[in-house]
C-alpha cells in the first residue's frame, strides 16, 4: 500500500511539473510571438521614418541642384570661349551668380535612430539595407564637397571682391580662375548621382512597405 502511495506521489509530481512547464513554455511562446510582432511592427515605422526623411532629402538635393545651374551656365560658357573673345554683355549677365553663394544640408536623424534602435537586424532585405547605408554616405560626401564648393568660392570672392569693386571698365572677368576649371560642373555632376540614388531607393522602400 506505501509503496501505491509512494508511485501516485511520484505521478502526481510529474502531472504538476508537465503542467508547469508546458505553461512555461505557452507563456515564452507567446511572448516570443508578441515580441516578435512587435519588433516587426517597429521595422515598418522605422523604414517609414526614413523614407519620409529621404523624400525630404531629395527636395534639398533638387533645390541645391537648381541653384548650381546658372553657375553651372556661366562655367560652361568661360570654358567654351577663349578668354579674349569673352563678350562683356554676356560676362555681364552671370555677375549675380558668379559671385552667389549655395549651402547644401540634409536630415539623417531617422536613419540615426534606426541604426542605434537594433531593428535594422530583423531586415530580412540585405541589398535594402546596404543601399541604405550607402545613400546615406553619399548624402555625407555630397555635403563635404558643398561645404568644400562654398568655401573655396568664398576664399576666392573674399580676395577678388576689392579688385571688382576698383574696376571702372570692367575689365576683371568675375571668379574667372574659379569658373573655368568647371568645378560647378564636377559638383553638379556628384549632385545629380546622388539624387538619383535618393530616388532609387524611395522606390524600393516604397516596394518593401506595400509587400
């Protein structure tokens, strides 16, 4: 009779502890599928958050790009003629541009917060991800070279603006060393590949939140 006893014990002891942990695992299960859908839940608005932020990027790109194009125009035209067969009347009409100057800036906040988030693991879209990161890098250089670009036009303004300002006969071709090298053509150039890929990747962005 004890040892009846003793194997109902035993039985009994092993009822509980299945019961408890299948609960346990019921309970992982769940929290797992939770945690799971949750974490996926936030990939979404993370890649939303940065295709908004791109969109935003791409109207700073195009205004940059449109406020190199007369510059552009005026490099092309000194590159295209020899110096002493510049027509004043022609030099004349680039002078408001010749010596503007044009900042370019751009958002990463987004992008920032999704790569400290950990999300950007769960990305099942490898090649997303590295176009990604690399439209962002680009977006980084694209700034450098503009910060580059404004700086040196400004050094160079700073130095020839006293000659300008002395010369009655407009005898001076403005920023003529600066423009005839093509540097707003090479920035323009960057520019515009850049942009390109800014746009590549809102398609592809769009296509992954609609999948």
């Amino acid at each position: 009779m004890e040892k009846i006893n003793k194997f109902k014990t035993v039985i009994r002891y092993i009822r509980d502890f299945s019961i408890v942990v299948a609960g346990i695992a019921v309970t992982l299960y769940v929290n797992d599928k939770v945690t799971n859908k949750s974490e996926k839940r936030n990939l979404t608005l993370y890649l939303h958050s940065v295709k908004l932020e791109m969109e935003t990027n791409i109207k700073q790109i195009d205004g940059f790009v449109e406020a190199l194009k007369p510059s552009v125009g005026y490099a092309k035209y000194l590159s295209a003629h020899d110096k002493k067969s510049l027509n004043k009347d022609s030099i004349n009409s680039y002078n408001s541009i010749s010596t503007s100057l044009q900042l370019f800036t751009y958002q990463a906040n987004a992008f920032e917060m999704f790569k400290n988030s950990g999300i950007m693991r769960l990305m099942d879209n490898k090649d997303l991800l590295l176009i990604l990161w690399d439209v962002y890098h680009n977006l980084l250089f694209m700034k450098e070279i503009s910060d580059w670009y404004f700086q040196t036009k400004w050094d160079d303004l700073k130095k020839e603006l006293p000659l300008l300002l002395e010369d009655e006969d407009e005898k001076i071709i403005p920023m003529y060393t600066f423009y005839v090298t093509g540097t707003p053509i090479a920035i323009m150039n960057t520019c515009e590949k850049v942009l390109q890929k800014a746009n590549d990747l809102v398609l592809t962005l769009e296509k992954e939140l609609n999948e």
